[in-house]
C-alpha cells in the first residue's frame, strides 16, 4: 500500500491513560479542512461588507450616475466599474475597467485590469491594477501596484506615495514622501517631501521640484534636466553585487531562508517531498504545465476577483499563486537533490529529502549568484516554471482515491 502524503501522528495521551477515542483518520482531516474552508470563505466574504450602512452590486456593467449618492459603504464587482456620483464611505471595487469620475468620501481599494480615476477620493486610494491613470485628487496616501501608472499634471495627493510598477510617470502635485520600486521613472511635478526608489532609469523633468531628499539605487545616474530642483541632497547608490560583503550577505540570508522553508516542508509532510521529486522527473509536462500556470494564474485571479460570488476564491488563488512561486526552489531544490543522491541514499526517510533539498536549494542559489548578464533572471525564471508545473503535476493526483493520501 502506498504511503501517505501526511502521515497520520499517533494520538498524545499521558501514561496510564486510555489513548484518544478520536484518533486522527483521512476522513477526518478530510472534513476538517472542508469546513475549514467554508469559514474561511465566509470570513472573506464578510469582513468587506461588515459596515452596518453598505451597499453592494454585481453584474456585467455596474454604474453609479451623477445624480446617485450612496448611502454608506460602496462593493461592487463587474466588468466594468463607473462611479459618476457620490459614495459617502468607503469603496471596494474590482473590475476589469474601472472609470471613477465623481466622489469617494472616505478611502477606496480598487482591483482593476485598466484604471481611470479622474475624481476625488476623501481618504486613501489602494489599487491592483495593470494600468492605472490618476487625474483626480486624493486627499490621503496612495498604495500601487501596476504595470503602468500616469499620474498627470492635473492629479494632486496630499499625502504620501508608494508604488510599484513596471512604468511610472508622477508630474501631478504631491504633498509627502514618494517611495517606488519600478524600472523607468519620470519625476515632473512638485513633490513636497523625499523621494526614494529603487528604479532602473531615473528621469527628472524642468518641471521636477522636491522638496526634500533624493535617493535612489540604480546601476544608471539619473536623467536630471538643467531646471529641475531637488532641495535635499541627492544621493545614487548603486545595486549590491554578490562580490562586495553585504552582497555575500544578502544572498546567504536568502539561501537560509529557503533552506528553513524547505526543511519545515520535509519536517511536516515528508510523503510531501517524495512525490515532489517523484512529479518533478517529469521535465517537460511539468514546464509545460508550468508556464501556463505562472501565465494564465493571474488572469484568473483577476476574473474571480471580478465576479462578487467569485472573490473569497480570486484573492485565495492570488494568494496560492504567491506561495507557490517562492516555494518552485524548494521544490526544484528536491528534484534536483533527489536526482544527485539516487541510488544506495535513497531511503525514503526525512533526512534523505531533507539532505536532498538542501543540495539542491544551494546549488540553484550558486548558478543565481553567476557574475554574467541576465543569468539569474534566466535561472530563476526556469526555476519557476519548472516549481511551479511540479506543484500542479502533484495537485492533479490528490483525488480522494489517490494513493498520495490514503491511510496506510
């Protein structure tokens, strides 16, 4: 009989004393995880609509014309999202075009492909979204992350900024700090406070003025126009590299920490990593599957999301999809362990995986740590999608009469 994926533990009792008379059996964890999903959703369905003043809308086209206010809390979910009108609360909004060109009295969270925000928000904005154009007001901080943010001249934001992005362009007013993560800036507005970032090409337009500090890290110097003004002192570091000490450090404490990811793996479901370095043999099928996961996982997400019936399962498989991308070097680190110590090692036991695992992981973390152009980005992506179409090789045969998790 094959071995289960989590082994079942004998139950604890103090000596003398009959054992448990509720044993643990697959059945049993297999209903204790089912209703530790049905409170999980119902807490994440709940919790945005927990305000006792709320009003909540899903369908194809969701619109709240110019002459509407609502009453409270706004949460609408669609394909397209309009607010025209006024919204007395906060707003959660999720979409796939996301249009506000009215009011939001209190702070807004916007999940959206495309967003437009032309409006004022009275509190703070926080938006996903793959693109996002900022022409209105918001009159506390804004969070972001985006593929593309345009915030134009017109735009004002009182208080402080944090974006990440791939394309980021600031030339409205604002009155805090910005902090960005992004790789091609361009500053060209008034910026009250410091700005700092870790960018690939900074550009400062003649219209830039900062307030206060300029720091930022990038292998570039900063595109600075002879009229731009920065009041503090501007400070360019440059990237670490893996030769200089902290360097060294940094990627160590990394390897550390995926060793201790690693290791809990093992500890726990030991049954886990074996069929882990069973799934992962198969190369191809696993790349495959893989590529398409990391591709079309995000997209779906972001349907769900879009669907109010289809939220609680949108942000679980966000969250899922995140798990799993940083855990694809555990994973590989086993296949790959596996594979070096086959043979006469392969005793099936937690310290064969456990050793097995931390070959692995070192050695993926060596060729990362490869002092040439784009070979760490090249290794960590196949190391994605290898990781990843392992770990949907492996959800594919939990069926209830999978071998993975039958009692023994």
């Amino acid at each position: 009989m094959a071995k289960p994926l989590f082994p079942t533990a004998s139950p604890l009792h103090a000596p003398g004393e009959p054992p448990s008379s509720a044993p643990r059996t697959p059945r049993g964890s297999r209903m204790g995880l089912v209703a530790f999903a049905i409170i999980l959703t119902l807490a994440t369905i709940a919790v945005p609509f927990s305000g006792l003043a709320s009003t909540s809308r899903a369908g194809d086209a969701i619109t709240v014309e110019s002459t509407e206010v609502i009453d409270g809390d706004f949460n609408a979910a669609g394909r397209s999202v309009t607010i025209a009108g006024i919204v007395e609360g906060d707003a959660n909004l999720a979409a796939i075009d996301l249009d506000i060109s009215g009011r939001v009295d209190r702070s807004a969270s916007v999940a959206a492909a495309r967003g437009k925000i032309s409006g004022t928000i009275g509190g703070s904005l926080r938006v996903a979204s793959g693109n996002l154009d900022l022409t209105g007001t918001v009159n506390g901080s804004l969070i972001v992350v985006a593929g593309t943010v345009s915030i134009p001249s017109q735009a004002r934001i009182e208080g402080d900024v944090l974006i990440y992005g791939g394309q980021v362009d600031i030339r409205g007013a604002v009155n805090g700090n910005v902090k960005v993560n992004a790789g091609n800036v361009t500053l060209g507005g008034r910026i009250g406070g410091d700005v700092e970032g870790s960018i690939s090409q900074l550009t400062l337009l003649d219209t830039a003025r900062i307030g206060g500090s300029l720091t930022y890290t990038s292998q570039q110097s900063a595109d600075v126009a002879p009229n731009a003004v920065v009041t503090g002192i501007t400070t360019h570091d440059k990237p670490l590299s893996f030769g200089s000490p902290l360097g060294v450090f940094n990627g160590l404490l990394k390897v550390v920490w995926a060793l201790i990811t690693g290791a809990l793996l093992v500890a726990v479901a030991p049954r886990a990593a074996e069929a882990i370095g069973k799934a992962g043999r198969r190369i191809l099928p696993a790349a495959g599957l893989g590529l398409a996961a990391i591709i079309l996982g995000p997209i779906v997400a972001v349907i769900l999301i879009a669907t109010l019936i289809g939220l609680p399962a949108g942000l679980m498989m966000l969250a899922g999809y995140v798990v799993v991308l940083y855990l694809s070097q555990v994973v590989v680190g086993i296949v790959i362990g596996r594979a070096i110590l086959s043979g006469r090692w392969d005793d099936g036991s937690r310290g064969f995986y456990l050793l097995a695992m931390t070959i692995g992981v070192i050695l993926l973390s060596a060729l990362k740590f490869i002092p040439l152009p784009y070979v760490g980005g090249i290794v960590s992506l196949l190391v994605s999608i290898w990781g990843v179409g392992t770990v949907v090789l492996l959800l594919a045969r939990l069926r209830p009469t999978s071998a993975l998790i039958a009692h023994p």
